[in-house]
C-alpha cells in the first residue's frame, strides 16, 4: 500500500482529467500560443485564453487579462515584490510566512526597503490589530499568507483586506495553500496581489502558477522579451498580460491546470473542503491517543487547512519519517517546510516537525494505515 501525505507541497495524484488534458496538448496542439497565424498556434492560443478565463471565473476576477501566467508560486510572489517595492517603501508580513515571501523581502532588505514582521501567536494564528498598528506613512505593501504551510492556520485575510482597503494600501496574498479548498474573491477580500501554485489544491501539473494585478496596479517586470505582440518595437509591451509574459509559455501545463479547476468546480470546494475537514478531524483525533504526541497549530478544524504538524517526545523526527517511507511506503514532509519563521512562531525551530498534508483523495483507511504504521515503529 502506497500512501501520499505530502500534498501541502504538491498534490498527487491529479485527476484524469489532468493528465488527458496534459497530453493531448502534447500530442495533438504542440505549437507556441500567439506566435503564428497558422492553426495549431491558434489553438494553443485558445487553451492559454480559456484557462485565463477559468481562472477568472474562479477568483472573481473581472479581467482575465490581468492574470499572468507564471512557473510557480514562488515566481508569482517574486515578480509582485521586486517589481514593485522600492528603496524607501515599507512592507508588513506576518510571522507564519514562506521563504518564497521571506527571502526576496531580505533581498529587497539591501536595496534600502523596509520590513516588518507582525508576530503571531503559538498556533500560528494573526492578530488583525497587530498589523494595524504598525503601518506606518512609507508602507507600501502588506503581504500575508493565506493559510499556514507548517500548521494550517488560516490567517485573517479578510480583515486585512479591509484594513488595507481603508489605509490604500495594497494586499497580496499567497494562496499557495488555500487556491482550490477555500473560496478566493479578491473584490470582497480587497485582494491587489493574489499569487497562486497550479500544482498544489488547483490540481494542475508543476510548473504552473499566476499572478493575478488587479487594474491600474503599477509593476516593473522581472523579466522582458519576445511576447508575440509588438514585435515591431524594441521595448517591452506595456499592456496585460503581455507585459509581464515573456517566452514561451507552458501550454500544456496551462491545459492541466484548467482542467484542475473545472474538476473542482464539478465537484465543488465546499465538498472538497468538508472531506479534507473530516479527514484532518479523523487524523487528530487518532493522534491524540499517542503518548508523548504534540500537535501544533489550531485543533479546531474552522481555523485550519488539512495539514497537520506534530512531534513525538523523545523521537527523533526524520528517523520516524523515515521507516514511514521505507517500511510502509507512506511519505509525510518532515523538518523546516521552507518556513523557519513560522517554526520560530510555534516553538519548533531549528528541528521542525512532522507534517501530513491531505487531499481530496485520501481515505480514512489511509490514515487508520498511518496510525497503525507510526504505532509499530513506537513500539
């Protein structure tokens, strides 16, 4: 039996739908999208127009135009920072942040931009007033996580929304861990930045992402180069999503992040989000019953994603991560999770924890397996 609880970092397995999608883009469209007038870039064109417009639907956003196709999460966030901080400016995260977010900041640190880190509380969770307090006349951006990687703490989007609404200050959000279990309006939440994964809750491929730049938000891009469009000229296009797209885009992996979507708009993310509940209550629940367990993060299962962090006293956790793998086949995510902050927040630093993610594809069997496994390598 193969168990995969690692679906904070990339879900898997993907619908069918997904891999059909996927290949026969590959077999059967092949061509650049927009960078020829004959029938196969057409089509390629199309798939790219209409996974925009899916995209759209799904986040209420009223332009697909201003959805930009990225690699990743992480290029999203890096595009959105760097083209838009400048030396002087003043920018406000929390303290449950990725790397994706924490290290271009302290790049950005050398450049003469200001940061300041709201501290959150043991389980992760983000006083709305804390970060109200420190805004300051320079501020410029205010980034938050959308949810916790490391515990699954849903931080307080919209309330900062409206808080930033209020200031004029503009919000990005990393949805890397919410986008496809949570519904993401970025006109209610007041959403200016809203930087996604394909590969994790979308349910597409890696090597997918976007950036969604709500109108008139002014950024430099990352990047420049041949976009398809004004080709007559030797500067960088200035309208959306032409601007911020240069290259040749991942058309097949655009195809199977669409088709990500649409399974979850056919199933819904409500019905996603009420398994996935169900199997995090079932999992801490089960866990509880270990002696020496420490769960971290909220146990309320309103508060969080359906990802779980946990140590065993005495137990060294790579080394129980470990016989997991190799002797039941069952993979977790086990140390820092990219988020040594967030670590430092819950007290785990520099050792990290054991994480299990899950998805709308594992079972109560799976984790009847996992507690039965972890119970034997104890014993």
């Amino acid at each position: 039996m193969e168990v995969y609880f690692d679906n904070a970092a990339t879900s898997y397995p993907k619908p069918p739908s997904v891999y059909e999608a996927i290949n026969f883009t590959l077999q059967h469209v092949g061509a650049n999208p927009g960078r020829g007038e004959h029938s196969l870039s057409q089509s390629a064109n199309r798939i790219i127009f209409k996974a925009r417009e899916t995209i759209a639907e799904f986040f209420n956003i009223p332009n697909s135009r201003n959805i930009v196709f990225t690699s990743n999460g992480t290029e999203a966030i890096n595009l959105a920072l760097k083209g838009f901080l400048k030396p002087g400016d003043h920018g406000i995260i929390s303290s449950m942040e990725h790397n994706s977010v924490v290290r271009p900041l302290n790049s950005l640190k050398n450049d003469g931009v200001n940061v300041t880190i709201v501290q959150c509380d043991k389980e992760g969770k983000l006083n709305p007033d804390y970060v109200f307090k420190e805004i300051k006349k320079n501020t410029r951006l205010i980034v938050l996580t959308h949810a916790s990687n490391v515990t699954g703490t849903i931080l307080p989007v919209e309330e900062i929304g409206e808080i930033a609404a209020k200031k004029g200050i503009p919000l990005l959000v990393d949805a890397a861990q919410t986008a496809g279990t949570i519904p993401i309006d970025v006109l209610r939440n007041n959403i200016s930045l809203l930087a996604c994964p394909g590969h994790k809750s979308l349910l597409g491929p890696q090597g997918t992402g976007f950036l969604y730049i709500c109108e008139g938000f002014n950024l430099k891009p990352l990047i420049e180069g041949g976009t398809g469009s004004n080709s007559e000229l030797s500067e960088q296009p200035d309208f959306l999503p032409d601007r911020f797209q240069s290259g040749t885009l991942n058309t097949p992996g655009i195809a199977g992040l669409k088709a990500g979507i649409e399974f979850i708009n056919k199933k819904s993310i409500q019905t996603i989000k009420e398994h996935e509940d169900m199997l995090s209550k079932t999992f801490i629940n089960k866990l509880k019953e270990i002696n020496r367990v420490r769960i971290y993060g909220p146990l309320s299962i309103k508060e969080k994603t359906a990802v779980v962090s946990f140590n065993i006293k005495g137990k060294d956790s790579a080394d129980i991560a470990t016989a997991l793998d190799e002797k039941y086949q069952i993979m977790v995510r086990v140390g820092l999770h990219c988020s040594p902050h967030a670590h430092k927040t819950i007290g785990t630093f520099p050792d990290g924890t054991i994480r299990v993610s899950f998805s709308i594809f594992n079972t109560v069997h799976e984790i009847d397996y996992f507690i039965d496994s972890l119970k034997v390598i104890l014993n």
